[in-house]
C-alpha cells in the first residue's frame, strides 16, 4: 500500500465505510473530515458543537462558483428543517450535504435523542454518509446503545444499507470500543496523553512489548501531521496541504 498524500487516503474510503479522526483541538481533524466529505455525494453531517464551514476554495468561473457555493449552503437548526433539507435534496435528486446543527439543551436525553435522529433518517434513507464533528457528544464508551441507538446500528451494521459513517473524536479512551474496532480509516494526529496513544498503538498492531509502528516523535513536533492507520498499516507522517487543495 502507498499512502504519500492525502488524496492516496480518500480514494480508499469507500461510501460505507467508516473513518475517524481523531486528535486535540486545533490539531486539523475537522478539516481533514470536511475536506473527504466534500468528496461524497448525499453527506447528512451533525455538528453538535453548532459550527460548521466546508472552507470552499473560490473558483474562477462564477458560474460554477455560484454552483458550488449553492451545494453546500444547506443547514438544518432543528428536526423540522432537517426534514425539509433532506426532501429537498431527495425531491432535487442533487445529493447535496446537509448541515444539521441542533441547539443543545439541559436535558441530557432529549439532547442525545436529537443528535442520534440523523443515523435513524439515514438508515431509513439508505446511501447517506453520515458524520459528525464531535463523537463524545452522541456516546461514551459506557452508553453507546443506549445514548445513540442509532449511531450503534450505523456503525456496526450501516454498510448493508450503504450508509458509512465519519466522526471526529479528541481522546480514543472515550470512544466505546466497538466504534474505534469498526473503523477502517483511522486518521490520529499526535495525542498527549500516554493511554490514548496505547489505544491506537494496539489498533495499529503493536505487539505487546515491541515498538509502536506510529512516529509519534514527528506527530509532536510538527503541525497539522497525521498518520492514516488501517488494518495492518500505518503511513509515515503526512500533512494536508491547504494551498494544494485551494489549487
Ligand atoms: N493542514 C493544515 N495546514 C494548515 N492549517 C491547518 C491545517 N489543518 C487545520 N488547520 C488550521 O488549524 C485550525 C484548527 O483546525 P481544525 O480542523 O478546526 O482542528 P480540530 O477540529 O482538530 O480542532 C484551523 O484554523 C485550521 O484552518
Ligand atoms: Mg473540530
């Protein structure tokens, strides 16, 4: 496998597969997600922490700027635009992403209620990739089924239906374990604390005892450096590059 740049990671992912990022804040996890989700058509994406923005490169033709600038405009704030953005994109047949950006609220059920509707939607729905900014926000290692239902069955079972499913998380401790197993895709920027590097270095298939196959020297000294893990593999370090990108 030869993973050199960061395109080499997003033509592996698959439309039901499932990818995590996974890093502190500021380490570029959100626009790392953002930048494969622009790839995917019929992306319904939560941001718990209600902010969101696709970052879009101008293009020179204003046409297809005007275009471009349209696909990803659509936001959701509660369940009844959510509804009314999705029929829209299924009645346009455009594929369109979908922002959902729900208020949080006091009561701790009814706010995972909320959060985990998207994943009942998209597994009604089918062919949808699912995402969110912040997994903590869904589930804990402790509650998962009970908090996020929906997010459980995405996760271990979506693919049958073609839903996949990415998800930002800051600490691989937090996130229950069935969630990081069933991850193809791991992207980890460099993690401060000893035990969520021990959680991905046993992901990665570092052998008890012998040395980690993550350059977790380079993730700490420089920026923005990430590397893709997937069964059996690690990359070197890699770095996405914005101005390429806005080429
Ligand atoms: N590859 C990169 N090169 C340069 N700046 C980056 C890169 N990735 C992210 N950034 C910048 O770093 C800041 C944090 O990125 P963000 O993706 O929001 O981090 P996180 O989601 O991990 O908190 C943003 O201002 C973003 O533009
Ligand atoms: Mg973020």
């Amino acid at each position: 496998m030869r993973i050199e740049h960061f395109d080499d990671i997003i033509d592996r992912i698959r439309y039901q597969d499932r990818a995590g990022f996974c890093g502190p804040t500021d380490s570029g996890k959100t626009r790392a997600m953002a930048e494969v989700l622009k790839h995917f058509d019929d992306v319904l994406l939560t941001s718990p922490k209600r902010k969101w923005d696709w970052e879009l490169q101008p293009i020179d033709d204003p046409k297809a700027w005007e275009r471009q600038q349209k696909r990803f405009s659509r936001r959701a704030y509660d369940l009844k635009e959510l509804d009314r953005e999705l029929n829209a994109v299924a009645r346009e047949d455009s594929g369109d992403p979908v922002v959902f950006l729900p208020e949080r609220m006091a009561d701790r059920r009814l706010h995972h209620a909320v959060l985990d509707t998207p994943y009942r939607i998209a597994l009604e729905r089918g062919n949808t990739m699912t995402a969110t900014d912040e997994l903590y926000y869904h589930a804990n290692g402790s509650n998962f089924e009970s908090a996020a239902p929906w997010l459980y069955y995405t996760i271990t079972g979506g693919r049958s239906d073609g839903v996949g499913s990415m998800y930002c998380f800051q600490r691989p401790v937090w996130v229950p374990k069935v969630a990081l197993s069933e991850t193809q895709h791991l992207i980890v920027f460099f993690l401060e604390e000893q035990d969520d590097r021990d959680t991905i270095d046993a992901r990665a298939g570092k052998e008890r005892g012998g040395k980690s196959p993550i350059d977790w020297e380079t993730l700490r000294n420089e920026d923005h450096t990430f590397v893709y893990v997937t069964r059996r593999f690690v990359s070197e370090p890699l770095t996405l590059d914005l101005e390429k990108e806005a080429a």
